[in-house]
C-alpha cells in the first residue's frame, strides 16, 4: 500500500470517527458505511439491513471460503 492510499484511508476513518451515533442513534453511521459500500460497485454484492438497523454485506463468489468480518457501529 503506498502513502497515498494510507492517507486516505486515515481521512476516512477520522471521518467515520467522527460522525455522531451514541447507542440507539448509529443510524448516520450506518447511512455513511452503506454509502462506501454501495461506492464500492462490488459485482455480486447485496447489502443487506436487519430490524435493528445493522447491515451486512453479502458478497456471492461461488466456491470462495465464507468470511465474515464484523464491527460494532
């Protein structure tokens, strides 16, 4: 990864960090990850929301192990 990239990665997550979402209240959270997901154009990707308003995103790539990455918004 070049300088360049980790830059902006650190620009993004000061920006995540940085968006209010106490318990109960992430839903701008979840409203800015889903838009970088979504910006990712992933071909086969679904993203997906359950009742309490976590979201996944699934990707289908056949015969790929599964991998599942998690964070707490």
């Amino acid at each position: 990864m070049n300088d360049e990239r980790k830059k902006e990665l650190l620009c993004e997550l000061k920006e995540l960090c940085s968006i209010f979402g106490p318990s109960g209240l992430e839903f701008r959270v979840r409203d800015y990850v889903r838009a970088v997901l979504e910006g990712l154009k992933i071909e086969g990707a679904q993203i997906l929301e359950d009742k309490l308003g976590g979201i996944y995103l699934r990707i289908k790539n056949e015969g790929a192990p599964r991998l599942l990455l998690s964070a707490h918004m």
